[in-house]
C-alpha cells in the first residue's frame, strides 16, 4: 500500500525543527500554553498573591528568548519548558515591566512554589533554572537570590522491570512499537534518542548503534543486541521499499535539523538519512506545501507501551524510560562496571549512574583485600 497523505493547518517549527512536531498532539509539558498538571493551579489568579503589577507586554521578550536558544541549538523541548515558566513568572508579578523586575520577585515566586504549590524539587530547579536563563535575555542581574525557601528533594529509586516482565509487555506490542522498546532496554536508549534514530545509525557491520546529539548534544556509540538484528535488518528492507514508494509519490524528504538540508541539497531524499522510525503519515508543511516524512511520535509510544503494561498486568509505573533504568540495572546484575555503565548511558557524571546501585542487590565484596594476595 502507497504511504497516505495527511494535510494538515501547522504552526510555524521552533528551532528550525519540523511542524509536525505540533501536530500529533496537545502542546507538551511545560509549553505556555498549557501547563502540566502539577503546575495548572499556579497560574490560577485566584491563587497568586496581590501585587500591582503594570500590565507589560512581554512580547519583544519572548521573541528574545527563542533567538537566544537558537543560538546556543538547544532543543525545542527546552524552548517551550523555559517559556512555560517565563510566562508563569509573568503572571506571577502581573505583567509587571520586565525592566523593574528585582531579585524579590524571583525569590517571592520561587517560595510561592514551595510553600503555596509544594512543588518538587526538581520542579523548583527547573523554574529557577529557566529564570536564570531568562535574566540574560532581560541583560540584567538579579543579585544573589538566597533566603528562599526550597522544596524538600526526596531520594529517587528508578523502576526497574525484570527480564520476565519485559518480556511480557514485549508480547503485547506490536511492531514496531515492540522494535523500539527493544532498542531501548537493549541499547539504553531515551526515548527521543530511539526516535530520532536515522538509517546511518546502525551500523549492522560492526554491530555498533550511534546516537547523534543525545542529551547535552554528545554523540555515543552502543553496542547493537545480536539477537534483534535479524529483525533490525528485516526492518531495514521495508524501509527500503517505502523510500521508494515515497519518491514515487513525488514526497520532498524527511525532515532534517537547523540548516543541514542547505548544506546538502539532496539530503532530504538520500535513504540513508531516512527515519529508522518513520511515522505512518507524511506531513504537508503550511508555508510550502510540500510533503516530508517526520519519525514516530513520542506520545503514540507511550501509549502503545502503557496499553502494553496494562495487558501484561504488571503493578510498576510504566513508561519509555522504565527500560533504560532496566538496561543500567540488569548491567550491574551483571557485574558490568560502573564505568562502562555510564558511558553507555551517556551520563556525564558517574554520581548520576551510581543511582542504578539501590535498585540490584549488591554482590560486590566489601571486605578489604590487597591486589597481591588475589
């Protein structure tokens, strides 16, 4: 069957990224306009406290904050978390101008969230963190912001699947939603890693996986599990024939990031720069009606996995990550060192990896030896 054409009414792409990516579903967490549950009450007016603010736009601000991310080629997921909390801050003072912003409102809002909205530890960060950012825009210092109030951090223990669980949500996926969740406890991948996957990045040769500009924009390689290549590769072949199919339907490529498709004219339709993850339908972009192909999108797996959970009736919270947190502990299991694990993980610090020691049993041993009496 030919690959269907969807049109679709896009919004104009952040950061030079695809319009498709508005299109699948509600705006994501953290975005201005709808923020997640946790924090939906805080912009509550009833909620906030009193303050006399002036009714500013902020409008020239915004626009400043998405040109400063484009150049620093962060991603648009933290363009739309930073927004969401610039405009939370804003409605916060009331729309005061932001040129009489002071470090008091930064350190008001911050304790309002602690105190008023007792929200997490991370979230508060996460605020504080975009405000720091947003300071740079506003090219003022807010002085030392202390005597705020912070969030209790409670420790965080992952969830971890057995390999008897995961082989039983495998069961109940279809592909390739059961190829992607394969890829991810397999290589330890994030999720938008496993996405964003194209052709090139499998090397079956070497049997070696490459992700491109994963977290922090770091390139890593991982080795690729030898019991899926079979179906890697058979994966591959139909990916060959709806290439294919889509240049004989006169598409205009897949989507390619910043300004790489200037750099390379025919990039676009070349296959080795085809998703390895394609979506179902070809997306028609507004401004020039063409037709590209964007990869799978994030929330149709998840959903697939959650359904999947449900069937296999296993009592963990599920979700994409769940099996990279897997990966990390079946490697300890293992024996594997905590070294190898990190770099695998692609985590810069091996505190963040040490985390993965409270969810296996320790079987390492504890009494104190020297090399020479081995």
């Amino acid at each position: 069957m030919p690959p269907q054409f969807e049109t679709i009414s896009a919004r104009p792409a952040i950061l030079s990224e695809p319009t498709s990516m508005i299109r699948y579903a509600p705006e994501p967490k953290g975005s201005p306009g709808k923020a997640p549950p946790e924090r939906a009450a805080m912009i509550d007016s009833g909620s906030l406290p009193a303050a006399s603010g002036t009714g500013a736009s902020w409008r020239s601000e915004y626009a400043r904050l998405a040109d400063e991310i484009r150049v620093l080629h962060y991603s648009s997921k933290t363009l739309r978390t930073y927004q969401g909390w610039v405009k939370h801050f804003q409605t916060f003072t009331h729309s005061k101008a932001p040129a009489e912003l002071s470090t008091d409102d930064v350190k008001a809002f911050l304790t309002f969230l602690a105190v008023k909205r007792k929200v997490a530890a991370t979230t508060q960060n996460q605020a504080f963190n975009s405000l720091l950012f947003f300071r740079h825009i506003l090219h003022k210092e807010f002085g030392k912001v202390d005597g705020v109030v912070r969030a209790k951090r409670r420790p965080y223990i992952p969830v971890v699947l057995s390999r008897e669980e995961i082989d039983a949500v495998l069961t109940h996926l279809e592909p390739p939603y059961n190829l992607v969740v394969k890829l991810l406890y397999g290589c330890g991948l994030r999720l938008f890693e496993c996405l964003q996957l194209r052709v090139q990045c499998l090397n079956f040769d070497e049997g070696i996986l490459t992700v491109h500009d994963g977290k922090g924009q770091k390139d890593r390689t991982v080795p690729l599990p030898q019991t899926v290549l079979p179906e890697l590769r058979t994966h591959l072949e139909s990916l060959k024939i709806l290439h294919r199919l889509d240049l004989e339907r006169g598409f205009s490529g897949v989507f390619l990031v910043n300004a790489l498709e200037k750099k390379y004219k025919n990039a676009a339709k070349e296959f080795i720069w085809q998703w390895f993850f394609p979506a179902k339908h070809l997306t028609r972009e507004s401004q020039t009606g063409e037709y590209r192909r964007y990869h799978l999108h994030e929330t149709n797996v998840q959903k697939a996995i959650k359904q999947a959970t449900n069937a296999a009736r296993i009592c963990k919270r599920a979700s994409a990550h769940i099996f990279r947190h897997s990966f990390a502990s079946h490697l300890l299991q293992g024996n594997y060192d905590i070294r190898t694990i990190q770099e695998l993980l692609g985590h810069s610090d091996v505190r963040t990896t040490m985390i993965y020691t409270h969810t296996v049993k320790s079987v390492t041993v504890k009494e104190a030896k020297s090399p020479l009496d081995f």
